[in-house]
C-alpha cells in the first residue's frame, strides 16, 4: 500500500472513531495508534494532520491530539453573486473569454480512492522514483555554502550548463532559464509569444494542462491533427494561414497521448513551415528521459537544429524523478529571450536555490545514470505488461500505437455495430469511465485532449503510476468488467 493511501485510510478510521471522544477529550497516543493500526510513525502524523486541517481534531505539541469542540456559532454566509459579472467581464470585446477549467489537469494530479488502481496517474508510482538518491542530494544541497541565500535570476549557472548540454547543438547556457516545472514554463512561453485573443495552434489530440493554460490565458487553440509520425505538415502550413497564428505548441518526442515521435523527414518541414509563418515553435520535450529499453537512437530536440530562433524549448526534470520535483529548463534565442526572462521573473522571481542546488547534486551523482538505466527497462516491462493484457481480456480496444516511450497507451473504443455504438457513441466514453471507477480502476477520458470535436471516444491508460506488473493485470481485469457493463 502506497503512502498516501496508507494516510487516507487511517484518517478514515479516525474520523468514525471520534464520536468516542468528548469534545476537547484527548485522542490516543501517536505511539499508541502506530501499534494498534500497525503503520509508520509518519502515516500518523499526516493523519492527525489532515483530520486537524478539516478541524476535526487540535494538535498541542508535546500534549498530543484532541477532539475539537464545535464552533459556537456558524458565520453568516454572503453574497458572492457578484464575482460572476467581475470574472465575466473581458474588458474588450475582441478578446476571446477567458476560462479556467482544471478538469484535464486534476485527472492525472488528484489521487484515486483508497483501493483504485490508478491507471490516470501522470507521475511514477513512487517505487520508481529515485527517492534515496533525491534524500541524498536534498541534504548534500543544504549544506552548501550559499545554499539558502538568493540565486541568479535566470538559475545556477552549472545547472543551465548542464540542460544546454542536453539540448545540443548551438545552444548555450546563456539561453537557458531554470524555471518551476514544465507548466510554469509552458504558462511562461504562452504569455511571451502570444498576446490574449490570438490562436495558438496545438496538436490534436494533446495535453489538457496545456489547453487550459491558453484558455485561462484568453487564448483560442486550433487543432493540427498528428498521426503515427507527429504532426501533420502539410496541415500545420494550412493552419497558419486559415488562423494567423504566431505559435505552435508540439510534443515531437513521445508525444501525449498518442507516444508518436516526429518523423525525421518532417522536422525541418515543420521548423521551415513556421518560420515562414513568422511564428514560434514551443517544444515541449517532456519524457526525453523516459525512453524505453527498446528505442533506440532518440532523435534530437528540435531546438538543436534551429540556428535562427524558431523553438522556444521545454525540458524538465519532473517525469523522471518526482512530481515535487519542479526543475525546468526553458530555452530560447533572440530577443524573446529577454521578455521570457522579465515574465517568469515578475510571476515567481525565481526557483528557489535549494531545489536547484538539489538538482545539481542529483544529475552529478552515480545514481542518476543508474536510476535512468532501471526506470527505462522498467517502463519497457510495463508497457509490455499492459499491451499483453489488453490483447488478451480487452481485444475490442484498439491500440494503434505501441510507443517506445513515456508511460501510457491511447486506445480507441469500438464504434462499430451492436452493442459498441449504444455503448461509445455520445457519452458512452463517461460511461466506461464511470463504470471502471465502480469497478477500482481509474482510467483517463479522451475527450480532455482535444480542442475540438473528437473523431472517436478514447481512453488513455498509464502503466507508471502503479506498483507493478500485478496491478497492471488486475487493472485490465477490472476495465474488462466495466466495458461487460457498459456494452
């Protein structure tokens, strides 16, 4: 049992057993609720924790804990009818509206119930996360001298050493910036590239993280399919000039969800298209470091191979260590530059030195390759796990792709005859996901991906987020018994 499961389910079995407690009567023992639950000291505490956050119980250090007493009086609740005309109103009427829909982010963030297998995850389960090495690294960082004082704005110089390195190419450390995750710097890029109101274009289907960062930011995504080699040139120049649009947001490498990889034949195509455009291109090159066993030579960033500009680059350290992990490198030439460096420095001033002084300690390490050489055969054996279970209890699904990297599968769900098209016609792919959540096991809805009309209701399955190859094969059994009732 996982960590966080562990913690939910004592804060369960504490908050029934309150009633045994008068108010402002004192709870057992941390000692004596480890023996009797037989969990960590740790689980304990967070337990307590969360049942003191919910101001259920108060914590006296070196007291204990205790029953809260009710509140005497509840407040009056207000009106706040009015926050719909402030947070409608746009201010212009030629700026598309903005909204903040976090629905296809909090998927793959918000933990499953206790005994649902999470096959929604978007992070390693963490028994493939390198959590001795990050113990290590954390506490060699904090005893380096300046640890804790303030870094240079734009990161630690080695550490933008090391992610220029990654990148290759021309690329220098003097065009990197360190920025707080993946998202904080796709939020960065979208903000310096496109003024609100102005298209984006985006692949279809893609990241829902990223479709909402542009439609928080007032932005309108327009779709460019992607087949089984990437994006679509020759759809990408139409998009262009139908749109106007002056940027391009593309996962060339393992892209999510499909896991195609741009083919090399259309890389220079897609840099010459947007060039000609007068556009950027965003890489984001998310799972470069969650290559499988199996994939051979990986292709360049994009980045590399762009000497004018183009690509403003993406890369973090997350996907492969922790989710509270949020080490990124974004990179760019030119002017633009310069204005990614003063927005990221007005949002958040910096990353904090700790966390990068951290990373710097972790890539240097031993355990950095090692841990790289074991999550890559690790997710290998995984995916195999999940395309072999599926073949066997859930031949119905189709698989058009089996990637050689990341840590998903995206499957189309019969629109055939029978059964099938009563089941995933309109909304019968909330109802798979609704009936495998009935039956333990969370699985991410398509529709999410895709800034327009879907061709076909999808699933995306992760095999990362699990504690190994069993779960994989319970998790499909349990998917099998919801599908039997939905068809």
């Amino acid at each position: 049992m996982n960590q966080s499961s562990s913690v939910a389910e004592l804060a369960e079995r504490l908050r029934r057993d309150l009633d045994r407690y008068s108010p402002g009567g004192k709870l057992p023992s941390s000692r004596a609720l480890v023996e009797r639950f037989r969990v960590s000291p740790v689980t304990v505490s967070r337990a307590l924790a969360q049942l003191a956050a919910e101001g259920l119980v108060v914590t006296r250090p070196g007291a204990g804990a205790f029953r809260a007493r009710p509140r005497a009086t509840r407040p009056t609740a207000g009106d706040t009818s009015w926050q719909e005309v402030a947070l409608s109103a746009d201010g212009a009427a030629d700026l598309v509206p903005r909204t903040v829909d976090a629905s296809g982010v909090t998927v793959s963030l918000a933990a499953p119930p206790p005994g649902v297998l999470e096959f929604s995850g978007g992070y390693l389960h963490p028994c493939l996360q390198p959590e001795r090495a990050l113990a290590a690294a954390l506490a060699r960082a904090g005893r380096r001298p300046g640890a804790w004082g303030r870094p240079p704005l734009e990161g630690l110089p080695e550490l933008r050493e090391w992610f220029a390195r990654g990148i290759g190419g021309a690329v220098t450390a003097a065009e990197v910036l360190i920025a707080a995750g993946g998202q904080a710097a796709l939020a960065t890029a979208l903000r310096a590239l496109a003024p609100p109101g102005a298209a984006v274009l985006v692949e279809s289907p893609t990241y829902p993280g990223m479709l909402a960062l542009a439609r928080a930011a007032g932005l309108r995504p327009v779709p460019v399919p992607v087949d089984a080699d990437g994006v679509r040139p020759e759809l990408l120049a139409d998009a262009f000039r139908a749109s106007g649009a002056r940027v391009f947001v593309c996962q060339p490498l393992f892209q999510n969800p499909t896991g195609a990889v741009l083919a090399a034949e259309r890389r220079a195509e897609v840099l010459r298209i947007a060039r000609e455009a007068g556009a950027f291109v965003v890489e984001d090159d998310f799972v470069r470091r969650l290559a499988h066993a199996d994939a051979g030579p990986l292709p360049r960033p994009l980045a590399a191979d762009d000497p004018d500009g183009v690509v403003v680059y993406v890369g973090s350290l997350t996907k492969a260590t922790s989710p509270s992990f949020r080490v990124c490198a974004l990179a760019a030439r030119g002017p633009v530059l310069e204005r990614l460096r003063a927005i990221q420095v007005v949002d958040s001033f910096f990353v904090p030195r700790p966390l990068q002084e951290a990373a710097l300690e972790l890539v240097g390490s031993p355990a950095w390759p090692r841990h790289l050489r074991a999550l890559s055969e690790e997710l290998r054996t995984r995916r195999d796990a999940l395309t072999a279970a599926l073949a066997a209890h859930l031949p119905e699904l189709a698989l058009p792709q089996v990637p050689s990297g990341g840590y998903h599968l995206w499957l189309r769900l019969p629109d055939g005859a029978g059964g099938a098209s009563r089941a995933f016609g309109s909304g019968g792919e909330s109802a798979l996901v609704a009936a495998a959540l009935r039956a333990g096991v969370a699985v991410t809805p398509g529709r999410p991906y895709f800034s327009a009309e879907p061709p076909a209701a999808q699933l995306r399955l992760s095999f990362a987020a699990v504690a190994g190859t069993g779960e994989i094969t319970e998790g499909v059994r349990r998917l099998r018994t919801a599908c039997d009732e939905v068809l």
